[in-house]
C-alpha cells in the first residue's frame, strides 16, 4: 500500500509540472544553408503591391523608432518603445487615429518600460508593462478593459488563438526561455533552456505568419515555428552559414561578441525571421553590414544581399516587419532608407516630398507563389 501512495503522488507530481518538448520529443530539425546560391530569388518572389504614407504632420503621430507593427483589422499599431515609448495607432489610408494608453500612474496608464504588445483574436490590445509588472487590456478604440499582474518580466509576447499567450522569459542561467501560459500567467508549457551565460539580443523574438508563429534568439541558428493556435512547436529550421557562424562560445555571451563582431566575417542573423508560404525572408549581418536574406524552405535555395550605403535596390522590401499573411509582407522606409536608395527618382515627388519632411512610408509586398 506504501508503495501504492508513493507511485501516486510522484504521477500527480509529473502531471502538475509545465511540460517540456524535450521530454515529449522536439520535431525533426530541417538545414536550410545560406550560401547564396540564387542571387535573384528574392527579385524574382516580391512585388510590391501597396504603399501607405504615414501621416506625420503633428507631434502626436511622431514616433521616433519603429520597434514593432501590427496590422490587424485594418487597423495599423507602431510601438516605439524606446524613443516616445508610446503605442499609436494609423488606418490604411495612413491617417492617424491616435495612441493606445498613455504613460501615468492611473488606471490604463503604463510605466517608462512597455516591452511589446499584441492584437488578439477578439481585437484587443494587449500591451506588456514590465515597469508596473502588468499587462494591460484596450479596446481597439482605447478604452480601457483592464489590467493582469505579470508574475515575471517579459522580453516577448505573443497572444494565441485559444486565448493563452506565449512569452519569452528573460535570459538566467537554467531557466526557460519560452512559456506558454493562460489569460492568468499560469504556466502550461516550457520551451528550451537558457545556458550558463544566457545573455540574448533584446529585441522583440516573435514574428506571425498565418497560424504560425516564428521565434528566434539573436545570433543563434535556429528559428523555430510554433502554432499559433495553441504554441505547441511544429518544426525547426537550423541555418548553415556556410563555415561563416558566429562560433559557440560566442553565441550566450552577446556582450563580448559585440566587441569583436566588426572586425569579423561572421554571419548571423539579429531579428526574427518571417516566414511567407515555402519562403523565408529577414534581416541578417554579412559580416560589417546588414543583409537582406530569403531561402526557399523546400528547395534550399537562398540569397544574402547586403545593404550597402548607396546601394539599396527599392524594387526589394528592406527592413521587413510584419507577415500580414501567408504571401504579403509590409516594410518600412524612412529618411535614412531612401537616401541609400540607389535610385531615388523612382519613389516619385509626393513619396520624396513626404520623407524628407520626416515621414515614414510602408510598402506592401507580395511574395510569388511557385
């Protein structure tokens, strides 16, 4: 009967734990080399179907960075979080419609560090409060809903389609790096585990294509897919630099590998990637510079071209942002882009008159299907 109780309670004890995906069996890994091999993929796969000037003509619609952009129900949100550290709102003709929340110490009002934010499947805003520990809950017309206690700090955010969200946790030696939790930060499921020296990119570590979701951590090889239905991990990509990888006692020590990373060769990619149908697309280093890369995920085929002063081609998206679905991608230009244009005539007068005012333009990409 001893033997009978102890059996029990160490079944109860495992049930009650968060499960891990290397107990229950990680999907097949697929390599996906970057060697460059067709230049013009990304030429031949895009075309840009939209552009949408921002307007930008008074001090409440100027953002100063664009950490983050969602497009949900016709509806486009920009969070800034590190210049204004503001959350604002733009329709698809590019009017302005205001901001989501203000900085304050009342109800709805958030603190000095808003970390990321996400639109759900009912069409409310969701924004991170690591400041005040909270996540606080808008309408689409900002009115507030109200607010949860975070029971950690959040480094990314993703709400799913049954309702949980998914997290990335920040990084701390044996901790995990994703969780999957309930509308009450109730943990359900883990994901990986941070290194001795778990130190990472601080960006924004998800990206969305249609009922999927991208995660990735800075300078590592790996990008993962999950559901964005209920976060289980559907598969994982490893992308082979050709001999040209940032080394692995470099890859949990951001702080030393920022010392040396320009004067190397490595190659490395430094935001999420999007993922559009069969294709992958994102930014990367090539050594000095930023790249744009795409690779085919069925056939290997790939193309890193690099971003170099003077000599951006305007007819490729540049600096991606947002999967609206499976075979459109939205990208941003600004001041500093269209002077790297190669040809800047082709933007037209009001697109150049509306930059060098200080506006900002995203472009609307459609991605070929074969």
């Amino acid at each position: 009967m001893k033997k009978y109780y102890i059996g029990l309670f160490l079944l109860l004890l495992s049930c009650g734990r968060a499960t891990d995906p290397g107990r229950q069996g990680i999907p097949e890994t697929v390599v996906l080399p970057l060697k460059n091999d067709r230049p013009a993929l990304l030429k031949e796969k895009t075309k840009r179907i939209k552009r949408i000037m921002l307007e930008s003509g008074t001090s409440e619609s100027a953002f100063m960075d664009m950490d983050k952009l969602v497009v949900k129900n016709d509806r486009i949100y920009i969070l800034d979080f590190v210049g204004t550290r503001a959350l604002y709102v733009f329709g698809m003709d590019g009017k302005y419609q205001g901001r989501i929340g203000r900085m304050g110490g009342g109800p709805g009002e958030y603190g000095r560090m808003i970390r990321d934010f996400d639109v759900d499947s009912h069409g409310h805003v969701l924004l991170v409060d690591n400041q005040k520990k909270k996540l606080h809950k808008y309408t689409a017309g900002n009115d507030y809903i109200g607010s949860v206690d975070l029971p950690f700090v959040i480094d990314g955010f993703c709400a799913l389609d049954n309702s949980d969200y998914m997290v990335v946790l920040p990084a701390r030696k044996g901790t995990a790096e994703v969780v999957v939790c309930d509308s009450l930060f109730r943990q359900k499921r883990t994901y990986f585990s941070y290194a001795e020296n778990g130190d990472k990119l601080d960006l924004p570590a998800f990206t969305r294509a249609e009922k999927r979701i991208v995660y990735h951590r800075g300078i590592q090889d790996t990008v993962r897919l999950f559901s964005s239905e209920d976060g289980t991990l559907l598969k994982s990509y490893l992308l082979n630099f050709e001999g040209k990888q940032v080394p692995e006692s470099m890859k949990n020590d951001y702080s030393e590998f920022v010392k040396i990373r320009k004067e190397t060769d490595f190659r490395y990619l430094y935001q999420t990637p999007f993922i559009l149908g069969r294709y992958m697309v994102g930014n990367m280093y090539a050594g000095r510079h930023k790249a744009l890369f795409g690779v085919d995920t069925e056939t290997g085929e790939s193309c890193v071209i690099p971003l170099l002063e003077n000599a951006v081609d305007g007819d490729l998206p540049d600096f991606p942002l947002f999967v609206l679905n499976d075979s459109v991608l939205v990208s941003y230009m600004d001041y500093n882009v269209f002077i790297a244009l190669e040809n800047r005539d082709a933007m037209g007068e009001e697109a150049i008159a509306h930059l060098e005012e200080g506006g900002t333009i995203l472009d609307f990409w459609t991605i070929v299907r074969p």
